[in-house]
C-alpha cells in the first residue's frame, strides 16, 4: 500500500463515539459523540450476507485512510454518506504516526 497523499482524501467522514447519560430515573441513554470529521480516502472491500436477529442481511467492509489522530478506538463508528460503520480495527500501518488505517463494517448498525 502506497503512503497517504493528501490527493487521496476524498470524502469527509465523521467518527463518533457512543456516550451514556444519567437519564434522571434510575436509567441511561445514549447518544453520539462526535470526535472528529476528517477527510479520509474510503475504499469498499467486499460484502457478504449475515443472518442477524433471524433476518438475512448484507454487510459492507470499507478501508479508511486518515491523517493519523490519537483516541480512535473499535467503540467507536464512522458515518460515511449514509452509511453507519462500525470499526473493527485501527492500526498505524507503517508505526510513524502519519497516518491510521479503519477497517469498519456495516454489521449490526442501524440502517
């Protein structure tokens, strides 16, 4: 894989984090968290078919590229167009904290 360009940053993405409030009852809610909305290069890998919840249904692999961030964890998701991904992992490829490479999914997101 080529080192990141900043030619290669294409789509602005937005990660976010799921945070837990005190919901005054003895409860909790939770709601998104926005990290960060930084340019990416997002690149669809595959899909393939899952039964969840008793229903069959498709799930997309996408490769993210970013400049590389601190606090990107695999809680966390990413909104992309209209899509919803989960990330699955986040490594700094080449380890010169210069860049991060996603892998998130589209399983057990809402749609």
């Amino acid at each position: 894989m080529k080192p990141l360009r900043a030619a290669d940053l294409r789509n602005q993405v937005t990660i976010q984090r799921p945070v837990q409030a005190d919901d005054g009852r003895g409860g909790y809610t939770t709601a998104m968290s926005i990290l960060a909305k930084p340019w990416a290069e997002v690149v669809g890998q595959d899909g393939r078919e899952s039964v969840m919840e008793h229903v069959l249904r498709g799930i997309s692999v996408y490769r993210l590229r970013i400049w590389h961030r601190d606090g990107i964890d695999t809680g966390d998701q990413v909104l992309f167009d209209t899509k919803v991904l989960n990330i699955r992992s986040c490594v700094d490829p080449y380890g010169t904290r210069r860049e991060l490479l996603i892998m998130a999914d589209t399983a057990g997101t809402l749609p």
